[in-house]
C-alpha cells in the first residue's frame, strides 16, 4: 500500500503537537490555578515551570504545523486585539516588578530577603533555636559557617550555595 505522506511535515508532528500542547497545557492550567490558590505550592510550582518550558516545543511545532492558517488570523482584528490586551496585561504586572514600583512586592519575597540578610543568631529562635545551637548542627551539614553572626546570605556564599539552600536546611532541622 502506498501512503503519501506530506512533505511538509512529518507525520509524527502532525499527530502529535496538538495533543500534547492540550494535555500540557491542561498540566500547566491545573498547577497555575493550585499556585493562584496557594493550593500544594510546593508540589505545583516545579511542575508548572519546567512543564510551561516544554510546552514551547509542541507549540512550536504547532505553529509551524499550521503556519498559513496562522498568517490568515494574524491579518485580522480579533488576533492583534487579542495579542495587544495580552502583551499590555504582562507588561502591568511585569514593569512595577522590573522597576520596583510594585507596591511593597511580594511579602513571600519580602520575608525571604530579611531571613537572607539576617545574622542565624537572630534568625536561629524562628525556627526554635539559638545562635550556637543551630551552627554547630549546620556546620555538622556541610555549611561554612564563621559564627552566628553571619548572615544567612554570606553563609551560603561561604559554602557554595543559594541562601535559598540555606534556608530550606534550616526549616529542615528538627527542633
């Protein structure tokens, strides 16, 4: 039997860039809603950004896939209405982010930074210990630590790591 294939795109492509833009973006509408909710954030917010990132590939091929059609929408209203109000909506929430004129940002982003720019002695009791305690069990976990006058951020600098890093062994030590 002779099958004629389109010499334009692959058969694989054709079967499988629209499912799988479908199903990841059904993926990454799931986890952006759990996220908007504060629903398993933890669990959620890998998952939508590596997700998010591969969906780009069938999209891609999607678009390449369908390209005249493409070009037919895009010479209309509704496309350059719809793709004006989307750039002006990330652009409201990415400007005052990018320029700090944010309203006081994030406070997740906020107590982060105080945590980062905070001596462990004064970060040790949020977490139920003290100063030296809480070195001597940090220092037993590999950080370099010169005393608990350092900041969590030079901690992590003297060690190798994020003080983000640092602070997740922190929240990990058993009181």
């Amino acid at each position: 039997m002779n099958r004629q294939k389109d010499p334009e795109m692959p058969t694989l492509l054709n079967r499988y860039a629209t499912p799988f833009i479908t199903g990841l973006f059904l993926v990454s509408l799931v986890s952006g809603v759990a996220l908007f909710f504060h629903w398993g954030s933890s669990a959620f917010h890998g998952m939508h950004e590596w997700l998010s990132m591969v969906l780009i590939v069938p999209f891609v091929l999607h678009l390449w896939k369908n390209w005249r059609p493409f070009l037919n929408y895009i010479k209309r209203p509704p496309m350059l209405i719809a793709l004006a109000v989307s750039l002006v909506a990330g652009l409201a929430f990415a400007v005052p982010a990018m320029t700090g004129g944010a309203a006081g940002g994030s406070p997740q982003r906020a107590v982060f930074q105080a945590i980062e720019g905070g001596a462990l002695a004064d970060v040790a009791p949020l977490f139920g210990h003290d100063g030296e305690s809480l070195t001597t069990i940090l220092r037993g976990n590999g950080l370099t630590i010169e005393s608990p006058d350092a900041t969590i951020k030079a901690i992590g600098e003297a060690s190798g790591k994020p003080a983000f890093e640092v602070i997740g062994q922190i929240a990990a030590v058993k009181r």
